[in-house]
C-alpha cells in the first residue's frame, strides 16, 4: 500500500473531550469541524490512539494513502499530434458526471452517422431519424464535441456528454449546402427537443428572417446559440449569418501554434476561437474519407469544428455553474479565454482561444451582471410581432418608479427596448443614469416599426459623455392608456463595445 511515511490518520469521536486529547498530541484536524479526523506524526500514532480508546473516543485509524490525481487518458488518435483537446481543456479537468439531466448540445448539422464505432453502446448521443447520412459534416462536428472515452478513436472536448444531433437534408445539386428555412426548423427541433446550446456550423454572407427569428426563440429560452465564424477571409472575408448575429457566440480557428487560421474570418462579431486546423474527426465509415485513409476518421480544418468545442464547453460550464444565467455564462466562456494575438479583444481571436478550466474558475464577482429581458434589440421583438404573438411584459404600468441593471454591446446586443405602459393624461419619467460607457435614451409610440423610425419617436436625449444621465418626461395625451417603448442604444466612439447602464421609470 503506497501511503505517507510520516503521517498516520487518526479518526475520534467529534466532541471536546476528543480534542482536548488531540491537544496533547501534534496533530492536524482535518476538514470540516465536528467530522473528528486528524493525522498525528506517525511516531505519535499509537499513543494517540490509545489515549482516545482508553476514553472510548477511537473510531478508526488508519495509513495515510497516496491519490494519484486523475486525469484523462487519450484514446488511440487524441495523443500528440492530434492533441488539441489538451489545448482547450487541461486534461486533469474530470468533466462532471454525466446524467439524463446534464445539458443538452444540440448540432444542426448533415446527418450525423449513429453507426460509427465511436458511439457503439454510447447512450447519450442520438440523431432524429429519417435523413440519409450523405456528408461526413455531422459526425465529425458530434465528435469534436462529445466522444467518448472508449479506447476508439478520439476524445471530444466534454467526452461522453449529451448531445443531439439534428439533421439537415443538403439540397440537391450543392455541395451539402442548406437551405435557411431547413436552419430555421433545425434550430426549432433543438429547441423542442431540449437543447441548452445549439451549435451551427454553417453559414453564408446572406441574412434570413425566418433563421434569426429561431435563434431569437431559443434566446429568449435560455438557449445559447454558437456558430461557426466562416472560413472565407481569403475569399473577402464577408459578415457571415447565423455567425454574425448578435446574440450568438461566434468561433473563429486557430492553429496549434495560436495563430488565427488564415481562413477564419474576422469582424466585431467573433467572441473567441478554439483549434480548426487539422483536427481529427470521426467520419462516416461507408463514405469516401475526406483524408483518403478509409478508416472513419479524418483530419479537417475550418471553423466548423471549431465552433463545437466551444458548445461542449458551454454545457460542461452550464453543467458546473448552474447558478449562472445563460448570457453570464456566454461571458465566463468569452472572458475565460486565453488572450492570444493582440493582447485584448481582436477581430480575429475574438478574446482568445477557448478554455475550459478559467471558465469554470472566473469567480461569479468578476463577471458582468445578468443583462435582463433579452433579446430586446428592437421594437418587434418586443412588441409581439415576431414572438408567441404576444407582447413582452411592461417593466412600468404606473406607480412606484422601477430601476433595472443592464448592459448593452455595440456587436452582441446592440440595443436594449423595454414596454412601459402610460396611462391616460398621465406622464412617465424616464432616465438612464450610465454605469459604464455612454448610452443614449429614446422612447417611441406604438406606431413606431423600430428603433430607427423617427416619425414614431416621442422623446429624445444623447448627451455625449459616460458621465452625464439621460432624462425624459413622456406624456400620454390621450384618455386611454398606452404602450410606449424605451429604447437605449450605445453612443459615442468607446473603443470598448460595452455599455452599463441603470435604466429608471416612474
Ligand atoms: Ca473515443
Ligand atoms: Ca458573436
Ligand atoms: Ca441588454
Ligand atoms: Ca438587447
């Protein structure tokens, strides 16, 4: 038996006379008060112990046993040099256990392939059924995320977690190219299946309303939406969609060297980066292997794997931290990052590469507050035009003045609208006192269609400056009561994309 040569553990009934012949003794309470355990030099184990049994007060004693500290072996193709999840999370991290409650990782994606032997006896991976297995895209980004520990192939970031994946039919004629309506009820399935992040690992420099509102949905739910960042900078380099909405975390790639991939696209939208060259995938066994070694797994680049490192780790942190809100765990994850490239935030890292372990770590004071009532980012998707058909609770009906913390991002959440109800011949006032940075305040009638719809704005005030608080007064001439929006919104050329601020009503 490996134990300590010097130390011997002691264990006495938890009471004063116990300590009171403790105190004869050099010994070392251990752990909580009242659990009794102390180690005692071992040339004073026996007379220690026989002190306390002469006073029926030993309950155990025993050799003070080695812990080796755990850790997590490679599978056969996760050691050097396809070791990246040692980059991404130190491999003496122990993930948590994994449970039918764990989070969910929902991957829209090409149908992943639930054959392979990576998964064989895996009870925690699954696809919806009834789409062909075409594209070897889905399994490799399924595998990145969740492998198992099974002496197959390869470690995902969380091995063994819980992960869905939803399948896409590629359209015709492309090269396994989707449609955005296919997105839009991929992310829908995600979300009525459960899913507590949502990876996308596609885009396009082209916007979809039917896509975005989907995402908005799953927001709105707690769901935190990740997507790959594009992998076009060569080719211009253009804003890519879903990637570039705000709200979504957005993955860039980097090397093994932390260098930013020379195809990963860069802008304000990026939030952080993780590994997305030569990453080696499990592929769909009966499909020609994209590396041409026919043995089910392949090295690939791009950000498409990237992006589902970044949403295991969300669920692992989610897992751990269940005391955070979803968007204060967007910002463990964002601000955990190891700061690579330019030191800070840059376009193309984002705040550097993924880690695991500073994002479980980054003490809950050190984050930014929880930013209330999003997606608020204008007039409709509060209003109930484009949500559940029914409007956003008001934060003010009259009465008592209401205060509410929150925060803004030039990129992320770019702005803040809230309903306020006014009742007839009544006035509300209104101010923004900043927190941090400079925010300007609005406040629109129903008729306004957005925040940019002058015609429909009621009250106005953007002094320059992150010193100065914003003040109106509102006032509903009319005989019945009204919905009015209150619209804040970044101002001024900050370098920093954030704002804080407290919002007052009444
Ligand atoms: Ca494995
Ligand atoms: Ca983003
Ligand atoms: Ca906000
Ligand atoms: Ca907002």
């Amino acid at each position: 038996m490996r134990a300590d040569p010097d130390t011997w553990i002691v264990g006495a009934v938890p009471n004063a006379a116990s300590a009171k012949v403790a105190g004869r003794f050099a010994t070392h309470h251990i752990g909580l008060r009242g659990t009794g355990g102390y180690t005692v030099a071992r040339s004073q184990a026996r007379a220690f112990a026989n002190a306390l049994k002469a006073k029926h007060l030993l309950v155990y004693a025993q050799a003070n046993v080695l812990r080796k500290t755990l850790s997590m072996p490679d599978d056969p193709l996760s050691g050097p040099p396809n070791n990246w999840r040692a980059t991404v999370a130190d491999p003496s991290l122990m993930p948590p256990p994994v449970t039918p409650q764990s989070p969910l990782i929902a991957l829209v994606d090409a149908a992943a392939d639930m054959t392979h032997p990576e998964w064989t006896g895996d009870p925690n991976v699954a696809t919806l059924p009834g789409t062909p297995v075409d594209n070897p895209h889905g399994t490799a980004t399924m595998s990145v995320a969740v492998a198992p520990q099974n002496g197959i192939g390869i470690l995902g970031v969380w091995p063994g977690a819980r992960a869905l994946n939803v399948p896409l039919k590629t359209s015709p004629g492309t090269d396994g190219e989707i449609t955005c309506a296919e997105s839009g009820d991929g992310i829908a399935k995600a979300v009525a299946n459960g899913a507590s992040v949502i990876n996308m690992s596609y885009g396009s420099p082209s916007r979809c309303a039917a896509e975005w509102v989907q995402i908005y949905f799953a927001v709105a739910k707690g769901i935190i939406p990740v997507a790959a960042a594009g992998n076009e900078f060569e080719d211009g380099n253009p804003l890519e969609f879903p990637a570039s909405l705000p709200h979504v975390v957005t993955v860039a790639a980097t090397t093994p060297q932390d260098k930013s991939a020379e195809f990963s696209n860069a802008n304000d939208a990026v939030d952080l980066s993780a590994p997305g060259v030569d990453i080696m995938t499990a592929v769909p066994p009966a499909l020609p292997d994209p590396d041409k070694a026919q043995d089910g797994y392949s090295l690939q680049s791009g950000t498409s794997f990237s992006a589902p490192m970044v949403s295991a780790a969300i669920a692992w942190v989610r897992a751990a931290r269940p005391d955070l809100t979803p968007d204060r765990v967007v910002q463990a994850i964002r601000l955990g990052a190891r700061d690579v490239a330019k030191p800070g935030w840059d376009p193309l890292t984002g705040f550097g590469v993924l880690n695991v372990g500073n994002s479980l770590n980054l003490p809950a004071d050190k984050l930014p507050i929880p930013d209330p009532l999003e997606p608020n980012d204008n007039i409709v998707w509060v209003k109930g035009k484009l949500f559940n058909g029914k409007r956003a609770p008001a934060i003010w009906s009259g009465g008592a003045p209401k205060r509410l913390n929150a925060l803004l991002d030039e990129q992320e959440d770019p702005v803040d609208v809230y309903r306020i109800v006014i009742a007839g011949g009544k006035s509300a006032k209104v101010s923004v006192i900043p927190r941090f940075g400079d925010p300007s305040l609005e406040v629109f009638n129903s008729s306004a269609i957005g925040v940019s719809d002058e015609a429909g704005r009621v009250a106005v005030s953007e002094h320059a400056g992150s010193k100065k608080t914003e003040r109106v007064t509102v006032k509903n001439t009319g005989t019945s009561s009204h919905s009015y929006y209150v619209a804040v919104k970044p101002q001024g050329d900050s370098r920093y994309q954030e704002r804080e601020y407290t919002l007052r009503v009444g």
